[in-house]
C-alpha cells in the first residue's frame, strides 16, 4: 500500500528573542477591569485579603480557600467586596474619624479596623447585610495604622500605632496581651511572620525595621536601619526573608544573616505598597509614580509594569480556588478610585475571545465578519456530528466511523491544498516558483518561498525551475534573492538562486534595460555584503589581539 502524500513541510527559521516575555503575557491576561469610585473620592487607604501565609493549621488553610470576601478601607469606612462579583456586598460606617487598615480574617467571618482617633473595632462581617460590632478597644492614644490577624490562632491579632507602639491583643481580652516599645516615631506598617504568632515586624517613620518576638522579656530582637521612612513591610512565605518599602527603594532583608541582600530601586517615587503574588513567587508593589511594578524572587528583576492614572496608596493580589490562582489584581488610588483588574479563565476566556474575535472582524469589514460566522458554523455542525454519534452509539460498546479518524477519534478534516502546493505535487515547479515568488500577493510569505527553494534543491530541480523564462517572469525571481540575500538565514539559497540566473540569462542583459538593472542592483548588495565581511574580519582580528594580549 503506498504511503500518503503529505504537504511539503515549511522551514522554521531561527527566531530572536521574543519582544513579550512569558511574565508579561501572563499579566497582560489581567484585562477585565472593573472601577469603583469611593464615596467623596475618599483616597483609598487599604485593601485587605486574607492569606494562608504559610499558616499550619489545615482548617485555617480551607477556611482561606473557600473565603470569597476582601476589605477596602477608604475615608470613614470599609467596603466588603465579593471576589466572584466584584462588587460590594456591604459597607461598614460605624467609625468617629478617619478608619485605617481594614484587615479581613482568615475565614472571612471577623474584620478589624483601626481609626484616627485610636480605637479599634472588631465586626461580625460573616452573616447577613449588616456589620455587627463584637468587641471595642480604645487604649491606643493616637491613630491606629496597623491591624493585622495572627496566620495560625483567629483570636490573636496585632496593632501598630502613631503612639510610637506595637501591641499585642487576645480577642477575648479587654486588654493587650503585650505592648512592644523602641521605635521613636510613627509606626505606619506592621506584620506578623508568615507561620508563626510568636514573630512580629514593624516598620516606623524613625526609618528602622523592628524585629519583635513575645517569648523575648526585652525589646526588639533584630533592628534593620533605614535612610528614610517605612512605609510598608512584607515577610516572604519562607519565613527568613523580608520586604521593607523605604522611600522609593525597597530592601531585602535577611534575617537569619541580620543583613540586607539587596536594595531595589526601580520606582521614581515612594513605594506606598507591597503585596505577594502567584503563591508567593513574585512580589508586585505600587508607589506615588502611579507604577505598579512585578518583581521575581530570585533575582529581584521587574518583570512586568504597568501605569495607572493616580498615585497608588494600596494594592492587593487577589486569589481564589483551591489552588488559590491569582484572580484580581486590586489597586486603590489617590483620587479615590478602587481599579479591579480580572484574569479570566477557562469558559468565561472562551467567551472572552470570542467577543474580542467578533469586534475586530467587525471593524475589518463584511467579508471578516463572513469568515467568522463561517467558521462558528463549522464548529456548530461537528458539534451536532458528535453528539449524534454518540446518541447512536449509547446501545453499544463501539462505533465504528466511516470517515477516517485523527489520533483523537475525531473525524480527519480533508486538507484543502494550496495552489503552489498543487503544482509542486505534480512536478509543475516552475509555477509553484512564480506563486511563492509573488511579493504583491496578500498570501506572501518569505518562509514559504525559501521552503521551496531548498526543496528544488534537494530535489537536484533548481535549474530545471528558472530555466526557460522570459524577462516578466525572471525579474520577481531577481528581485526577491536581491532583497534577502543581506540576511543569512537566506543567504546560501539566494547565492544558488543567483548563480543559476546568471548563468542561464547573463548573455540578455544588453539587451533589456529592465533585466541590466536588476543584474547591477544584485551585484552592488553582492559588493556591499563582501566589504561588510572584511571588516567583520579585521574588527575579530582585533579582538584576538586585545584578548591575547590582556592574557599575557
């Protein structure tokens, strides 16, 4: 049985460096945006979403999965947002001053907020349209900036404050359970060490990173020193390294070492905000530049930015599923606005396409809208066909097709074959030439002309495809080893292709203006590439010099 005849296969070229990185792309995807404006344009201060961070405890973590909650504070108050909806389910207003720091627990069920006027305040957020006050505390004298739940106990939660300290709270208690003292300013940012209550971190406008542990009798155990103030500290998920926004750099620490690793410096301003991502393998960050900024973990490199209108103040990567993927990409800005942008995934991509696929075929034309509803009908008929099929087939074991199959079982769509494919099959290789050669035509590929060229060659049928010609049918064939014989993906089949020709029609170039040209502009871009080779020659000379001698 003779074997099936299949499609010359088109040569693939080296390809540089891709202009879009597989990191951009990914974050490119986040594109569904969607823009919440705060009442009175309050700026917005904080976005909150509960992590496992590294947490031990297996109930915390599924508790972390199935939250579909995440806190906005802006002004006097503090929105819950549905992750699914993107929108607010309830809005929280019971506050005497200006609120900070609404930070969401990890079940989703408790939030707590701090306030101007340095009360704190504990609500029922799990239930119902309202917000119940559970507990209150007003023992900080200044406002309160930092309010952050323990990442393995739910009644255990820290606080930082304007009053120069960092305490300790038990839910149950009246009282702290531990106040921290040291910093000589402000402390504006706080966190506890990713699994593990015994740790905090603090981070003040007396430009130092404080270390804090409740075990220790004294004050802080690691002090990290600064050239200007703390704006924000982030602990990585390993638990010995830390994050520490100062001014418009942000410094790595190493705590198990008690020394910096690196000083990034990528943002013009002060970076304002830092956040996790992709399960805690890259860093994003947000500063009054209105840049957001994507950092990976190894080597600290930006690997995707992106620019918003305002100053950013807050940011939050938002994740959800059991496999807890990057969601939304949060980002609260100075004029007030919330900017939720949406990776969309699986149907509600599909559909996405689709959309974006019928409105550009709608600003092309008719014909492209055509083309689309052809193809949707196509798609619609093997639907149908498979369905039907497998309603015949439901009374027996197998179905046997009477088309032929692909590896997948489905029906093997016949391949409709080119033009020049159909000439180069049956030996007719001086019109497959002409057809590929074509540079007018709308279907020109460079790739494709240089596919048949090596075939001819291999196929020893080179010479036997440009002789017998006239001048119309010789120039394109001129022009085109003329144009891409500079490049040396190309060079080899356009010396061969050039050879040939002038060897087959130099004894009529006296006698067509038209072909002397072509032939001259040939020899001139010959001319040049040879001077461009001796001085590649001499400049590696050169080289080699300068190398020997910096050897010896």
């Amino acid at each position: 049985m003779a074997a099936e005849v299949v499609p010359l296969p088109q040569l693939k070229l080296p390809s540089g460096p891709s202009p879009i990185t597989a990191e951009q792309r990914y974050w490119k995807t986040f594109k569904n945006q969607k823009s919440h404006t705060s009442t009175a344009s309050w700026p917005i201060s904080h976005i909150s979403f509960p992590a496992a961070g590294g947490s031990t405890s297996s109930s915390l973590v599924a508790a972390v999965k199935a939250n579909d909650l995440f806190a906005v504070t802006s002004g006097p108050r503090v929105d819950i947002f549905s992750i699914r909806k993107r929108e607010p389910l309830k809005t929280i207003g019971r506050f005497d001053s200006e609120a900070h720091c609404g930070e969401i627990r990890a079940d989703g069920r408790v939030l707590v907020a701090g306030e101007d006027s340095g009360k704190m305040q504990v609500f029922d957020v799990g239930g119902g349209t309202r917000a119940h006050i559970l507990k209150t505390w007003h023992i900080h004298k200044q406002p309160v900036w930092v309010t952050k739940w323990s990442p393995t106990e739910l009644t255990t939660l820290m606080s930082a404050s304007d009053d120069k300290t960092v305490r300790l709270w038990d839910l149950p208690s009246n009282t702290p359970s531990r106040m921290f003292t040291g910093h000589s300013d402000y402390v504006r940012s706080g966190a506890f060490m990713p699994g593990n209550s015994n740790v905090m971190i603090s981070g003040s406008y007396d430009e130092t990173v404080r270390v804090w542990d409740r075990r220790s009798p004294g004050g802080s155990v690691l002090t990290f020193k600064h050239a200007d103030p703390i704006e924000e500290v982030l602990p990585l998920p390993s638990g010995t390294t830390l994050l520490a926004a100062s001014g418009s750099a942000i410094s790595v620490l190493d705590l198990v070492a008690a020394k910096p690793l690196r000083l990034i410096t990528n943002h013009q301003k002060t970076v304002t905000s830092l956040a996790l991502a992709s399960n805690g393998t890259r860093v994003v960050s947000g500063g009054l530049d209105g840049h957001v900024k994507v950092f990976e973990t190894t080597g600290w490199n930006v690997v995707f930015g992106a620019k918003y209108p305002s100053p950013i103040l807050s940011l939050s990567v938002v994740s959800a599923g059991a496999t807890q993927e990057d969601r939304h990409l949060a980002v609260g800005m100075q004029s007030g606005v919330l900017s939720i942008r949406t990776r969309l995934t699986g149907p509600q991509a599909e559909k996405a396409r689709a959309r974006a696929a019928e409105e550009a075929a709608r600003d092309i034309g008719s014909a492209a809208l055509d083309k689309l509803d052809a193809q949707k009908k196509r798609k619609t008929k093997k639907a149908t066909s498979n369905k039907i099929m497998n309603q015949l087939g439901e009374g027996v074991d197998f179905i046997i097709p009477t088309e032929a199959t692909n590896s997948a079982g489905g029906r093997k769509r016949k391949k409709h074959l080119k033009k020049w494919q159909k000439d180069f099959r049956e030996g007719r290789y001086a019109a497959a030439l002409d057809e590929v050669t074509d540079m007018s035509s709308p279907e020109y590929q460079p790739t494709v002309a240089l596919t048949v060229f090596t075939a001819l060659r291999h196929r020893s049928a080179l010479r036997e495809a440009l002789e017998g010609r006239d001048e119309v049918t010789v120039l394109p064939l001129l022009k085109w080893a003329g144009k891409y014989l500079p490049d040396p993906r190309y060079a080899s089949i356009c010396v061969d292709v050039a050879f040939h020709l002038i060897d087959l029609y130099s004894e009529y170039v006296g006698g067509s203006p038209e072909l002397t040209l072509q032939f001259v502009s040939l020899w001139g871009k010959v001319k040049r590439e040879v001077a461009k080779a001796h001085v590649a020659i001499k400049t590696m000379g050169m080289l080699d010099s300068l190398v020997m001698g910096a050897m010896e």
